[in-house]
C-alpha cells in the first residue's frame, strides 16, 4: 500500500503541524520538509502504547543506537561500531556542537550552496563564519571549488602562519535535488579534507530515501576522520519526536569519548521509541514510501517537461524535495518570476514553496518543491504552478 495515497486534503488540513498551519487554507503546502503519510503501523502502536499508560519521561537505554547499526548494515552493508555511535538530540545540534569541538567561534566552515538553509543560519548563531563552495549547475560537489574554499578558510590570520582551523558540513544525499555524492566524489573529499585539516560532518539524514538505480555510500565509510549524522526522521516521518544519531570514523575514537565529557543534552525519550522501531521494523513500510515516492518524482518531472515551458527541475536519485529553475520561463513564452518565483506561485497560484534565495548563493530564479504528498494533491500543486507560469 502507497502510504503517500492514504489521506486526502480534508484530512491533511485537519494537521497543525507547520506545512499544514502555516498557509490559509486555499493554499496547497508544498514546502517544509513533512510528508503527507499516516505513520507506519509498528511506530504508530508503540507510541499509542507510551502515551496510553503515560510513558513519557526521559530516555533510559539506547535501543535506537543498535536498531540504526542493524539498519545501517541491512541497507547499506555498512557496518557501525555502536561504541562509534553518540545518540544527538537532533541532527542540527549534532553537527552544530561537532564544530563546536574542532573548530573556535570566528572559525570557517564550508558548505556547499545550494543547501538546506539551517546550515547557514545555526552555523552563524554558533559563532562560525559560513563559506560557500557553489555545487556544479547539475548540483553535483564541485572539487575544484571545494578545494579553493579549504584554502581559504584555513588560510593563516594575519599575522600567523598557523593555518585555522575549519569545517565542512557536507549534505548526502543532498537537499535539494537529492544528487547522491557517488564513492568516487566521496573519497576526493576525503582527500581534500586531510590535505587542509578540515573536519567533515555528513548530514546523512535523507539517506533511507535513496531511489532505484543510485547507491548511498556513508561518508565514515570512506573517511576514518569523518563524523556522520543520521536519523529515522526524515524516512519515517518524525520531526515531531526529535532523536538523532552522530557516528564517528574509527579514527575519532578518543575523539568521542572526549566529546562525550561535555553537556550535549540527549534525544527524545519518544524520538528513541519510535526511531528503534522504524529501524527494526520499517523496512517493508519503507519499501513501499519509496515507490510511492519515486512514481510522483516521475509525474513531477513529466509535468515539468510538458506543462511547464522553460522549467527545469532536478532529476532527484533521492530525497522528495525537487530544485526547480524558472530562470526560462519568459524566453519560453510564459511569465517572468523574477528571482523569486516563490513569490508568485504563492500569491496568484496558492501554491507554497521554499523560496530558492534562502538556500544561499545559486538559489535566485529557483524553488524547492516537495513532492513527498497524495498524487491527487501532488497534480494539484503542479497545476497550480503551471497557471502561474503560462498565465
Ligand atoms: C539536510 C537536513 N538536515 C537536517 C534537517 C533537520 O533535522 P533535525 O530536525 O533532526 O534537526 C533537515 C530537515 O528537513 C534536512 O533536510
């Protein structure tokens, strides 16, 4: 069963999560990162069971750190030492306070534009002065790029030759667009990063939702010195219950058992309870979300390539949350959008997405779309989209 293809728009309107409070009600919501699924049985049973007899406290063992690392080998043959694994309270703070260890506040940290924008704004109220490295025009890791930013952000303050510490926060698979950094890019990066010293965090939260035919290769699996972060969130559909995973490289043993001495806080008592069980016994759940997921990245893209004249969007290997350029419209016959379509899909379309600035340098004349929604809702947004863009 689709689990995307189970509730309909009067039943998604009835949420007062943020996708669907945000906008009024004439609005169909196509923006934050939330699907619009019934969470999958095991997880809704186990919570209904927490809250029924009022099991609501802290969290006391760590069944999610051995239910990710059986997770983690089943799906991706990647095998994690659980004493390698730190169970964060989300993924921000995870990669937040990891530069926090390695890095001193004024310190740069890299990311590669265009990116999810809470990597700019959390890295900023933590003191870190953010570099973009920009992504190649098809959104693939742009080495030469990357390589130019770690020279800068370690180059010596005046004054010193010591070179700086610094950072890069890498996004795999990457929001938005879903590109799926392949083994080869990976390893580059890791060879970079041991060149200037630089410590990687891998933001590894979308990577259940990889498609057919694309392979996610973990970043610690490539780079000893590397930090991961994971989480069932995404996935499962679980911003709500907020828990999160850190795994370190095999060389960062010591690393964080340092780490480990400071005031982290700790996950959701109930982001453990139904992250353990998405990772034990969502397979088959999961299985079905992404075909689900990848027949609407079809529509998604077939819309654009025949109802939306001088659209392009990402060809999403991964991930529900697509990266559309509207640059061509006007010289395809259709409206000018300016730099910030989003504007005007909002306002004479009704339709929300995340406005393509926010996501740093690369972002004008662009949006994101997430597509993570009913196929009835999903032709809605999109038809939305094309009245504004022919209109
Ligand atoms: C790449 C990426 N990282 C992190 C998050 C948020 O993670 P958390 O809510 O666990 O902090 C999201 C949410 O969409 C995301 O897309």
């Amino acid at each position: 069963m689709n689990p995307l293809d189970q509730l309909t728009l009067d039943q998604l309107r009835e949420r007062r999560s943020f996708k669907w409070a945000h906008y009024d009600a004439d609005v169909i919501p196509m923006f934050v990162a939330e699907m619009d699924v019934p969470l999958a049985a095991p997880i809704r049973e186990v919570l209904e069971r927490a809250i029924a007899i009022g099991d609501t406290g802290y969290p006391g063992s760590w069944p999610l750190v051995d239910e990710f690392v059986s997770f983690a080998d089943r799906h991706w043959g990647w095998e994690v030492d659980p004493r390698l694994v730190w169970p964060a309270p989300a993924v921000i703070p995870a990669y937040v306070e990891a530069f926090a260890e390695d890095t001193e506040p004024g310190d740069e940290v890299v990311i590669t534009a265009p990116v999810y924008p809470p990597f700019t704004t959390y890295l900023r109220q933590s003191g870190r002065v953010v570099r973009e490295a920009p992504l190649t025009d098809d959104l693939r890791l742009d080495l030469d790029a990357l390589e130019a930013a770690f020279e800068a952000a370690t180059a010596p303050r005046e004054g010193s030759t010591e070179r700086r510490s610094a950072g890069f926060l890498l996004c795999n698979p990457h929001n938005p667009g879903g590109t799926v950094h392949t083994r080869a890019e990976l390893e580059a990066v890791s060879v970079l990063a041991h060149r200037y010293g630089i410590t990687v965090v891998s933001d590894e939260i979308h990577a259940p939702l990889v498609y057919s035919g694309a392979e996610f290769v973990p970043y610690t699996s490539v780079d000893p010195r590397g930090i991961a972060v994971q989480s069932a969130s995404k996935a499962f559909n679980l911003a709500a219950m907020p828990a999160a995973q850190m795994i370190v490289g095999e060389e960062r043993r010591s690393w964080l058992a340092r780490f480990r001495q400071g005031a982290h806080g700790h996950p959701t008592y109930l982001g453990t309870v139904a992250g353990s069980v998405a990772y034990r016994e969502g397979d088959d759940w999961l299985a079905s979300l992404l075909v689900g997921l990848e027949a609407n990245r079809d529509t998604m893209l077939d819309f654009v390539e025949s109802d939306l004249p001088g659209v392009t969007s990402s060809a999403n290997p991964s991930t529900f949350l697509a990266w559309l350029d509207f640059r061509g419209t006007a010289a395809a016959g259709g409206r000018d959008l300016g730099d910030e379509p989003a504007t005007a899909l909002l306002k004479s379309g009704r339709v929300a997405l995340n406005p393509g600035t926010h996501f740093g340098g690369g972002g004008a004349g662009h949006a994101r779309l997430n597509f993570a929604t009913s196929p009835t809702v999903l032709r809605e947004g999109l038809a939305r989209i094309a009245s504004v863009v022919t209109g």
